[in-house]
C-alpha cells in the first residue's frame, strides 16, 4: 500500500516534545531548522547559543517609532506626535512579529519569559519612554546570560527606575517601592523573612538613581546615594562611596546568588518549561545547577531538558492565549512582511488581546501568571476556537501578509481519501497525525466518511476546495492536542 | 461527606454547602481568569470582575477590590489629628475641602457624586480596618485579605466559600469578556467599539445555520474526553455558547434610569455589565470587582483625586442603574492595606497598615464608624495607622445582615467578629 506523501511526521515525538515547550509553535521552516542539525540536542544546543537572526530583526524596520530616543518619545507622546498607546502597540507588535518570524525561537521564549519576571508593562506613565531601550539594551543581550547580569541591567534600567519610583528615591526621601519588588518579586520572595527595616535598607542601596524624561536623560547622582553601612537579611553592605553603583551590583548579586533566589528562579523556569506543578526533583536539579554555575541561564536549561520530569510531561501544558495565538498564525504559515493599522499583525495583537493576554498589557509588576491553568476559562476557549477558525481560513487575501496558496496545501495524488487528507494538513500544521478524534470531527465538518475519496475534479473550482479544506484545518487546530504543548 | 469542618452555627444550608462537591479552587481570586462552573470571570480593561451566580434572586453582594493599597487617610480624612497634618506635610486633605465633616472625620471633595447616598444614610464609612498583623507586601497581603482563613494552607477565598453556600448545581459556566477596541478590519463599516459583551461567547458559525450544528458536533466529539488539561474546560465552553446568547440580550439593553457612567472607565463598564446581569434575575449572588491604580507611591494628590472621582461616579451610577434592584444590592471596598502615615520623597506614600472600607446600598446605616486608635506617637504600628477593627468583622457583619443563610463561620474560620452595628440588623 503506498503512503500518502506529507502523511508522516518529519520529527519523532521527543523531537516534538523539545520543539513544543522551546519555540512558539510548528512549521514546516522550523522542521526543516531542526533537520539541519545532527539531532533534536544539537539543534536545542543550537537554540543555545544563537547567531544572528535576520528574519527577525529586520521586523524592526515595520516600527520606524521604535528607534526614536527616550526624550524623543517622551516629547511625542506628551506633544500628541505620536502616543503612549501607539508606542506601546508598536513595541507589542515588534514582539509578536519575532516570535513569529524569528529563527531564534528559544532566545525569543527566553526574552518573553525574563520580561514577564523582570515586568515592566509597555504603556505605563513613567516607563513607556525606556521601555524599547529596556527591551533592547536589559532584556535581550542578557536573556542567555547568567541571572546575576540581567538582574543587574533590568534594576538599574531607567525604565525599571521610572515604573517603580526609583527616581523618586533619594537618601533623604526613601521612596521603597523598588527596593520591595526587587526581594519581593526579582528575588528571594516574600517566604524568605525579611522585614520592613530590609525593605528600607534595600532601597537605601538603590538611592542616586534619576530620570529626566524630558531631555531624555537618567544621570546618576551621588549627592543623592544614602552612604554608609546598611544591612539587609543580615548581610552588612560598607556602602562607602559616594557612588554608590559598585556597592549596588555587590547586592545585586548577592542577591542573585541567595538559594532563596535560585528556588525562585528554578521554580519559575519549570513552570513554564515543565508543568504548573513541576515535580519537586526538576526543581532541586535547576535550583543546584543555578547555583553551581553562578547563574548561568543555559545551564539551567540545560538540566532543566535533560531531567527524566521534563522528558515525562509532554502535553502537560495548554498554551496561553498569546502562544496559542502565535502558534495557530504559524501552523497556518501565516507571514507577515509588515505592520499598520488594519494589517494582518494589527489583528494577531488584537486575537492575544481579545483571548486574554496581550503581550506587555498586564498591569502589575508581577507579570502575567505562569501557570497556564489560569488561562483555561470557557470563554477564553470559545474565542479561541473563533481565532483558530478565522486563521484557518485558506482562502481571501491577509493585508502586509503572506499565505500559502490553497493548491500549494494538497498532496499530489489522486484519487486523494479524506483522511489522508486531514492527516497531511495535521501533519503540516502541528507536526503530527490527526489524533482519531480529529479526524472524525474534521469529516463531520466537510461531511465526508473514512471512505471519502476526493478526484481531481474536486479542486476545482477553487473556492469549493478551499473551503473545504479551511473546515479540516478548522477541526485541527480545535483539537486539544492542537493547545497544548 | 464531612471535611472536618465545623461551622460555628451551622445548619442545614451549612451542611449541604459543605456537601456541595465541587473543587473550588482560586474561583474569585485576582491573578488571571480563571473559570469554573457558577461563576462569570470578565476583563474590562484592567478590570477584572468575577460573578457568582445562584439559582435565585436574592440579595447581592459586590466586593470592590481597590487594588494597590488604597489610602484611607486620603479618602476617610481624620481632620481633627495634628500628627496626619504634620506628617503629610504637602498631601494631607485640609479641612476645609472635606464633605460632611463630623468631629473627627470627613470625606474626600471626591467623593461629591456620592453625597446623595451619603445623605440618604446608604453610605457607611468605617476605619482602621486591615488585617490582624501588617503585611505590606502587595501580593501576600491581598491573598491573605481573600483567602482570610489564618493557619490554613488551603488557598480558598471568603467570597468562594461564601458562594459555595449558595451555588445550585444549575450552574452558569464560567465566562471571561474582555474589552477591547476592535480594529475596523474586522467589523467593517460599522464604527469600532470597546466590546464586553457576551454575544461574541459562541462557537464559531453560531448565527449559521447549517454550519453551527456541525460544529457543535464536530467539537463535542473533540472534547468529549474531560480527562485532558483542556477537555473540562471545552465542555464548559459549549455549555456557556448554549446561555450567552441570552445574556448578550440582556446587556445589549444598556444602562437603565437614566444611569450615566463616566465615559472611558473599565470600572464604568464592569459595573454596567454587572447591574444588567442583577437586573436581569438571572440570579446573580457575587459579584467580585478588582479595581487597581490606588499604588501611589509618586504625587498622590491628583491621582488619588481621580481614582475616588471615577469610583464615586461608577458607584452612582451602579446604584441608579439597578433602579428598584438597589434594595437588593450592597457594595462594601476592601484593599489589601493602608499607606504610611509619613508621606515619602516624591509627594506619594508607601505601604502602611490601617486603612478605611467603605460600604453602600442596602442594608448600610450611613455614617462614619471607628474604634478610632488615633494617630498618637504611641498609637501607631510601625508609624502606621493601627488596625482595631479586622477587616473580616467587617464582612461578617454584612453577611450575617444580607446573607443569613450563610454560615458566617464557614467563611472566616475561627473568627469572633466584633459588631460596629453599621448594618441594619437581619
């Protein structure tokens, strides 16, 4: 009997796994990338250690307002140039187009997943200005770095500076809002027991720090540093200099270095790679490679894939609506080649919105849940099935977009059975087979049986086909095993 | 089946909540959205409102979660106290601004849209309110306000032990609506509007009538197994495609007597949601709104100005809304915690510990209620307002007022609730 070509998986289903929990979704690019390497570990390695991404980042092009300066887009925004919204849609925007674009998928996961611990939303008053310079000069050179750096960039960024009032902090007036978050939440957490003196004390640390919106500046003034010894969770920091940075990153990465940190850290990074209850031996495992490895964020990532709980929680995840979103515009082959209004980008940001989770949109500074749990509410699923089904549509044009054309989705053979069919667009889209329910509700839709075969005349006219093909691709990517991964 | 609980006055409806075999996980909790069967969890902007749904129309209760840590010494003013003028150098409310002063407190000029109720004896303000220690972490402090169940490591909210009490089995599943501008590409001609509605709840193709039918088929058959991470969840999914139309009705209709919300207020739109759904009988019980914006650590002053302004209109309007639904309907605000009393470096305040609620609608005997500890040097908790009244006696007093069926030690374990008698007795 021969095989319908396209009907089998490229990846075998531990490739799978690795490819479903480090990248935003399967395509036929990313099989291809994966099939360049030796193995599915040569390729994560890769992911690791990733060299430049063109595809990507000529994305920034789409948002020219992006590359304005802090004091430009303060100064457009206030003078209604160009507004807080609009550059906070664009920086929104820049980050979906990545993650869908990119060849990088595990560096983009990883920037996406450091934004939501070290959060700062994109639309906030006193941020919005730094907040591209956050993403370009905090965020992404140190999302594969070592924790001790990117804590020490993100805390002294004057975006974090302006979202948690540590402008406003000098050695006279405490202002304790930073000082807090950073145990509270960049740290060791609250179950570590500092006290309210600790808070103040960490603020102290923090004092000299400003922020000229207007002019675009964030001097660093050691008239304003509190000098003199302070302590924090017992630790006594001289705090002898009238600047008052190099004793900062002494309690940065102090900080860092605390297991109180490495639990959290470790914690963090299995709930979203592992499970939202990951297994207590995957997060000890992290936990001592963090801190034998001075933080070291592919080390850590490194245990994290090779854990025996890691390799037994395949499918234990439903995606959050942002990454269901992403994942559904790339199953489709959805590319798009710019942005604007009424463009085909402009509608994915509004699907993530619209499902619940628009990247940089969550209010507070503890980022959006990790658990994905939190996401599963009966609405949210009903307007993801609308999504998928409105992406799935093969036929139409996509504004600043490309897409496959309907004919370039069929197997050449003919007579051509339904469920091969359905098993090669499954297989085009998620990577695998159609699972038996999946087929079944996908004949349902096009009305057809398991003996269904189509003849060539069935392609045309065009319009029938496309259609039918929309309602298979309809039945896929509503398919549970379509959202979880 | 017995958990081991022991309600202090339990009876029958006590033992049959207990009964009532449904996991209740974190059902009206702040963090994200989650759903589960009786309860509506919606999005209006940054608002997050959660509504618990029973099988009969009886009283209302609507938590007003002002997210952040409100300050209460900005909105309950204790004018009478030289140590809030001293320490608040350049913030504190003066004198002369406050509405409906008495000898020891007076309201924030903001809150003037509420004067009619204030004057109508349906507003109570109450003080020193928090938690039996101080917490000022954000987020620690607002679990242990909702879960409000001290030495339990179940992480289970009052409000959902409350609604446990009174959820049929005839459930409304869970809904999520989310607000948001749509762009004109996708609804055409028609102008863009912010949409919360719950006619966009339906499978795809509902409107379809050759279509929906088979999809529905086609997605019973996908989600017919509720055994996988998702599976429940898609069985919830169709039950709720099958009720939303209706209630999409029922919002559609707008708000009623004349109730004008402020224009571009999530809070606006959450509480006109909510008073259509009261309106409609479809048997709403909690509502849960969080309200968030109150963390003013940088120049209080106009922020806080706005944020009581926009509350107070909502509020208003809620209750002008409901129109004879109001007898039904109490609103009472809770925050995780106080502010400092000592203002700090950028004209904002810190977190500090006591702080006011304020309660509304039926039931309340309006006025203002404290055990009032002072602001004296040897008063305070840390240079904060101290705490004399748990938040929880608060709350309790509510429900045993509104909600006599509920077993007020099934929702605060352990506690012995004091009484400010600020409402009317059952």
């Amino acid at each position: 009997m021969t095989t319908t070509p396209g009907t089998q998986p490229l990846l075998p289903a531990a490739s799978m796994h690795i490819v479903r929990r480090f990248t935003y979704g399967y395509n036929g690019r990313l099989a291809a990338d994966v099939l360049r390497h030796r193995d599915v570990d040569a390729w994560f390695e890769a992911q690791l250690n990733p060299g430049a991404d063109p595809d990507a980042d000529a994305t920034l092009a789409w948002f020219p307002r992006l590359k304005d300066s802090p004091g430009t887009t303060f100064s457009n925004s206030r003078s209604d140039v160009y507004s807080t919204w609009s550059y906070g849609s664009d920086l929104t925007r820049y980050s979906i187009a990545r993650r869908i674009v990119g060849t990088n998928q595990l560096y983009e996961m990883m920037v996406d997943f450091w934004s939501n611990l070290l959060y700062i939303p994109a639309r906030e008053d006193s941020s919005f200005a730094w907040r591209m310079d956050y993403d370009a000069k905090a965020i992404r050179p140190h999302a594969l770095t070592s924790f001790k750096q990117l804590l020490h960039a993100a805390v002294t960024h004057p975006s974090m500076s302006g979202f948690l009032s540590n402008h406003r902090n000098t050695k006279t007036l405490i202002n304790e809002n930073l000082g807090r978050e950073l145990l509270e939440l960049y740290t060791v957490g609250r179950t570590a027991g500092y006290s309210e003196d600790d808070v103040r004390n960490s603020a102290r640390l923090l004092t000299g720090f400003t922020v000229d919106f207007a002019a675009g500046v964030a001097p660093y003034k050691p008239e304003l540093h509190h000098v003199g010894p302070v302590t924090v969770m017992g630790k006594t920091f001289p705090n002898g200099a009238a600047d008052g940075r190099a004793e900062l990153k002494n309690y940065l990465h102090w900080l860092a270095m605390r297991p109180e940190t490495a639990e959290r850290i470790a914690n963090r990074l299995c709930t979203r790679f592992v499970s939202d209850e990951p297994p207590r031996s995957v997060i000890d495992a992290v936990k001592q490679t963090y801190l034998d490895s001075d933080s070291d964020i592919k080390e850590c990532l490194r245990t994290l894939v090779r854990h025996p709980a890691f390799k037994a929680s395949a499918m234990q995840k439903a995606r959050t609506p942002v990454e269901d979103v992403i994942a559904t515009q790339r199953a489709c082959d959805i590319t798009p080649t710019g942005s604007g209004e009424d463009t085909q980008l402009s509608a994915v940001q509004w699907y993530c919105q619209w499902t619940g989770q628009s990247p940089f949109t969550w209010p507070r500074p503890d980022g959006f849940p990790e658990k994905s749990d939190t996401y599963l509410s009966p609405a949210r699923l009903l307007r993801s099935w609308n999504v998928h089904t409105w992406m799935a549509n093969t036929s139409g044009s996509v504004s600043k977009a490309t897409r496959p054309a309907p004919r370039n989705l069929l197997p050449p053979v003919w007579p051509l059975p339904a469920v091969d069919l359905i098993h090669h667009q499954a297989v085009m889209m998620t990577g695998s087979r159609a699972p038996a329910d999946t087929v079944k509700a996908a004949l349902s839709l096009i009305e057809a049986t398991e003996t269904t075969k189509f003849k060539e005349s069935w392609q045309r006219p065009i319009s029938y086909m496309s259609w039918q093909l929309t309602l298979i691709r309809t039945a896929i990517l509503n398919s549970p095993e379509a959202m979880l991964r | 089946m017995t958990d081991g609980l022991q309600p202090s006055g339990a009876d029958a409806h006590d033992a049959s909540c207990r009964d009532y075999g449904i996991s209740r996980r974190n059902l009206l909790r702040s963090a994200g959205v989650v759903g589960m069967a009786g309860v509506a969890t919606s999005m209006f902007g940054d608002v997050l409102t959660s509504t618990a749904f029973g099988a009969t129309n009886e009283n209302v209760l609507v938590v007003l979660s002002l997210r952040g840590g409100a300050d209460g010494m900005s909105m309950m003013v204790p004018h009478a106290e030289s140590a809030y003028y001293s320490a608040r150098p350049s913030i504190a409310i003066k004198k002369s601004t406050l509405l409906h002063a008495d000898n020891t407190f007076g309201l924030h000029s903001s809150f003037a849209p509420l004067s009619p109720m204030w004057n109508s004896g349906k507003m109570a303000a109450i003080h020193a309110v928090g938690l039996p220690t101080p917490n000022r972490s954000h987020f620690e402090a607002m679990e242990l306000v909702e879960d409000a169940d001290p030495g339990s490591s179940e992480r289970v909210g009052w409000l959902n032990r409350m609604i446990g009490c009174f959820t049929s089995n005839d459930v409304f599943d869970g809904v999520q609506i989310g607000a948001t501008t749509m762009p004109t590409s996708l609804i055409g001609p028609e102008p863009a509007f912010a949409t919360t509605d719950f006619g966009s709840l339906a499978i795809p193709w509902r409107d379809n009538p050759d279509l929906a039918p088979r999809m529905r088929t086609a997605l019973n058959t996908l989600y017919k197994d509720a055994g996988t991470v998702i599976g429940r969840t898609g069985q919830d999914a169709l039950a709720l495609d099958q009720r939303a139309a209706t209630l999409a009705a029922i919002e559609k209709a707008g708000p009623q007597n004349g109730a004008s919300y402020p224009q571009y207020s999530a809070l606006g739109e959450a509480l006109a949601s909510s008073a259509s759904l009261i309106r409609s009988s479809i048997g709403v019980r909690a509502i849960a709104v969080d309200f968030g914006g109150w963390d003013h650590h940088v120049d209080i002053g106009w922020r806080m100005s706005n944020q009581v302004t926009e509350m107070a209109k909502c509020i208003a309007a809620f209750y002008a809304d409901l129109g004879s639904h109001a007898s039904r309907v109490t609103v009472v605000t809770l925050s995780e915690f106080g502010r400092r009393l000592n203002q700090n470096g950028a004209a904002g305040l810190d977190h500090g510990y006591g702080n006011a609620v304020f309660a509304f609608g039926a039931g309340v005997q309006g006025g203002y209620y404290a055990k009032w500890p002072t602001l004296g040097a040897g008063k305070q908790v840390d240079g904060d307002l101290a705490v004399t009244t748990d938040y929880r006696s608060v709350l309790a007093e509510i429900l045993e007022s509104r909600f006599p069926s509920v077993g007020v030690g099934t929702v605060f374990p352990g506690l012995s609730p004091t009484r400010l008698n600020f409402m009317s007795p059952y």
